[in-house]
C-alpha cells in the first residue's frame, strides 16, 4: 500500500512492524500472566486474611488501569492522527512501561498500592502502546494482505513470548521461597530490558506515512483532538457495522482478557500450579497461539475475517465450560493448547478486521475507539471473575461465567456485515 509520502512498506519495515509484537508480549506473558500477578496475589497481598480477598484486590486494580487506559485513548489517537505523531507516541509510551515494569523490582511482600500503581501505569502505557503500533496495519498493508500481515505480527509476538519466558525461566522456577524471591523479582527487570531491546527495530524502521492535519490559528493539540473525535461521534452512524463489530468486540474481549488475566492463577489457586508447571504450561500455550495466529491470519484473507473470528469464539465457548470442570493438570495442558490456538486466531483475526472497516487518515483514532471497547472489556470481565470468586468461594463458577460472555457475543456478532463494513471504510476514505 502506498500511503501520505508515497513510500510503498517494504519486508524490512513490514518485519520492523512485527517486531513490536515480539518484543511487548514480554509484558504480558511474564507481568499480565505468568509471573508478577502470581507474585502479587502469594507475596504482595498475602496478609489479606479473607479467602479471595488477593484476587479481588488484584482484579480491581488491573480493572482500574484499564478504566485510564479507556479515557486516554481516544483523544491521544485522534491527536497523533492530525499531528501525524503515531511513532512519537508509540516510542513514548513504551519507554514509560519499560521503566515502570523495571522498577516493579522493587515491590515487596505488603506493598499493595506500590505493586498496583507501578503495575498499573506500566498497564497503561502498555495498551497505548499497542493501540499506536496497531493503527500502523492500515498504512503497510492491503486489504488482501491485512489478515496474514497481523497474523504475522501476532505469530511473532508468541515467539517472543516463549523466549522471554525461557529467559526468565532460572529467575522464576525457584517460586517464592524466600531465598529465591530476589531472582523472582529480577525477573521483572529482565522483562523490562528485553520489551526495551526488541523495540529498537520498530523505533528505528516504521516509517510515519501520515501528514499533520492544518491547525486553525489558536487551536491546542488537545483541542484539536477532541474536536477530530467529536466529528467522528456525530458521524458514527455512517459506521453501521463498525458500532456493531465494537459491541460484539466488547463482550466477547471481555471473557478473552478476563481468562487472560486469570488463567496463572486459576491454575496455581485451584490445581496446585507451581511457578515451573505455570512456565511449562504457557510454553504450550505461546506455540499454539502463534500458530493460530499465523495459520488463521491466512484463513482470514482467504474466508473472510468474520467467519474467522466466529469459528474461534465457538471454541472459546467449548474451552470455558471445560476449564470450569478439569481437574487434573494433563486436562489442564489440554485445553490450554486449544485455547493458545483460539487466542491468537482471534487476536489476529480482530485486528485485521477493524483494519478494514477504518478509512486512511483516522487509524490511530479508530484503533483508539477500539481500544477503548478492549480496555472497557478488560475492566467488566475481571471485576466479575473476582466478584464471583469472592461471593462463592470457587473460581471455577468465575471461568464458567466467561462462557456466558463467549456466547452473547457471538451472537451479538453475528449482526456485522463485513463486506458493507469494508465498502463504507472505501467510500468515506475516497
């Protein structure tokens, strides 16, 4: 695709885009998933005496940084669109996760607020970070190269998974005995160094392809974003099948992050995980994940991304009624491998398809309306895996509930036209 400066995307850059993927699923492979939430819940909240009380703090705090991250993202995307500032942004909210997931190191048993806002903010700038790389898809690729191209980047960022968690292996294998809890938190600086160093190629490569917006005579940068939004909220409803792919988005992203979130500790709360059965279960679940990313980010170009997606909300449903009744860790590595499979599918397939549906010009605007249904996903879902574990005492009847998010929003789904969708995007950007 040739964008504002008619510079086609070559392999380098489109490999440089990729590589963003690679280097911020440190973050949430080892923080968001396997090691520092684990730390949290059985070191840092341990003196929290009632039964779930950890979970539930856990929860709520990742639920708030989500909440920021939801207010943020519009105005800023809108902002790096007409200021042509999507790299900028993106180098500048990395740099601050980087340094808040390094000093995460420094959190201790009992320090709760510490631990939730170093988390949280890292949180924060992790997802705008995110929503900066992902408004690029448009401008490097084609409509029939989008679906393998995000495919790829996903694909890769599960490599990078698997080889931040081989790294961190010999630091967290040891658990939380006291004289391994040192290395347990070194653990967190190393993945702060590897999101940093695996970045460098995308600071250095991805080309920004948009042009400022002109500025009346004046007008702030912030004044200037909000009024790109509210053009775009008067005009929302040209965007029929956009609004309906984001509500559908909102309920079944809701069970995603929530089992995201939580599977680490379902795993160690109600099977007896240790920290080196919860490595090897994430090793199984980054290969499948980026296989499913890359195998369906093909399948997407070829049948169409909502028929891709709809497959893998099918198997999520199957997969969370399952978890809710295993009780064995064979059964466990089971469903994780599906469910890795199911995870990058959708991720990839769901990029790919709000690629689609967004106009050249208001990317990094649209990816934050996106974002921001993600980040109000991210906040529903874990506030009612905790509130469910804390009324009934079991985590089993939390993962259940997901399968109701998984339904509903397959459902809800269903009312998305795609190709309209596709045509309005064309129209509005002609």
């Amino acid at each position: 695709m040739i964008a504002a400066n008619g510079k086609p995307a070559g392999p380098r850059e489109l490999w440089a885009w990729c590589m963003y993927d690679f280097a911020n699923s440190s973050f949430t492979t080892l923080i968001v998933t396997v090691a520092y939430s684990v730390y949290f819940v059985q070191v840092v909240a341990r003196h929290l005496s009632q039964d779930g009380a950890a979970e539930r703090v856990w929860f709520w705090g990742y639920a708030v940084s989500m909440l920021v991250a939801a207010v943020l993202s519009p105005p800023l995307g809108a902002l790096a669109d007409a200021r042509a500032a999507k790299r900028a942004f993106l180098i500048g909210s990395t740099l601050v996760c980087v340094a808040c997931t390094a000093l995460l190191s420094l959190v201790q048993a009992g320090d709760v607020v510490l631990g939730l806002i170093l988390f949280g903010v890292a949180n924060i700038a992790f997802d705008l970070g995110f929503l900066f790389c992902s408004a690029f898809l448009v401008e490097i690729a084609t409509l029939a190269t989008m679906g393998r191209i995000s495919g790829y980047g996903w694909g890769l960022g599960y490599v990078g998974g698997l080889l931040s968690l081989a790294i961190a292996y010999p630091l967290i294998s040891g658990g939380f005995a006291e004289a391994n809890l040192p290395l347990y938190r070194l653990s967190f600086a190393v993945t702060a160094g590897f999101f940093l160093l695996a970045s460098l190629p995308t600071f250095l490569l991805l080309q920004e392809r948009a042009l400022p917006q002109p500025v009346t005579a004046g007008e702030s940068a912030w004044r200037q974003g909000f009024t790109r939004l509210a053009t775009t909220a008067r005009q929302f409803r040209r965007y029929r099948d956009l609004f309906a792919y984001l509500i559908a988005y909102l309920i079944y992203t809701d069970a995603i992050n929530t089992v995201i979130v939580a599977s680490a500790i379902f795993a160690n709360k109600v099977l007896d995980f240790s920290p080196a059965d919860l490595i090897i279960y994430f090793l199984i679940t980054q290969v499948t994940a980026g296989l499913g990313a890359v195998g369906f980010g093909v399948l997407a170009d070829r049948i169409g991304a909502k028929r891709t997606i709809s497959l893998t909300l099918l198997l999520w449903i199957l997969l969370a009624g399952s978890a809710a009744f295993v009780r064995t860790h064979a059964q466990f590595y089971v469903i994780g491998l599906l469910a890795g499979a199911a995870l990058g599918a959708n991720q990839s397939a769901s990029r790919t398809l709000l690629g689609q549906f967004t106009p050249l010009g208001r990317q990094a605007e649209f990816f934050g309306f996106f974002s921001v249904t993600g980040k109000f996903a991210a906040i529903i879902g874990p506030v009612v895996y905790g509130e469910v574990t804390a009324w009934t005492g079991s985590q089993r009847w939390a993962i259940l509930s997901m399968a109701v998010f998984f339904v509903v929003g397959l459902l809800a789904f269903q009312t998305v036209n795609e190709d309209r969708g596709i045509a309005t995007a064309k129209r509005i950007e002609d």
